[in-house]
C-alpha cells in the first residue's frame, strides 16, 4: 500500500495543526505567568479577574489541544 498525496497532505495538515495548539498553548502558559508578574508589581482590585481571566484562557486552550488530538 502506498500512501497517495492525499494521505500524506492529511498527515502533514494533522502535525500542522496540532503544532499551532501546541504553540498557542505555549503562549496561554505565558500569559498566566505574565500576569503573575505583574500582580506582584501592581496592587489593583481587579486582580482576581484578571487572574482568573488568564488562567481559564489556560485551560481552555489546554481542553483544545487535548480535543484536537482525539479528534485528529
């Protein structure tokens, strides 16, 4: 059986997308920590929004990734 260009157009898509979950999950974890560091800086009321804010953009890009690579 020799993989046509179909199947192997549909494998580099999968790695492709999956590698852009991936970084973008990379970024969200940043996020988190940058907001961190500038809680520690700045004293604001609004600061458990914030924190919260960025660490469900966590999870969800967590939840994303985690259902992109059952689906794909």
């Amino acid at each position: 059986m020799n993989p046509d260009i179909t199947t192997i157009g549909f494998i580099l898509f999968k790695f492709l997308v999956l590698f852009g979950f991936g970084l973008y999950t990379v970024f969200a974890t940043v996020i988190l920590r940058q907001e961190q560091l500038m809680a520690n800086v700045l004293e604001e009321s609004f600061e458990p929004v914030l924190r919260f804010a960025s660490f469900l953009h966590l999870v969800a890009a967590i939840g994303i990734f985690l259902l992109a690579l059952l689906i794909l």
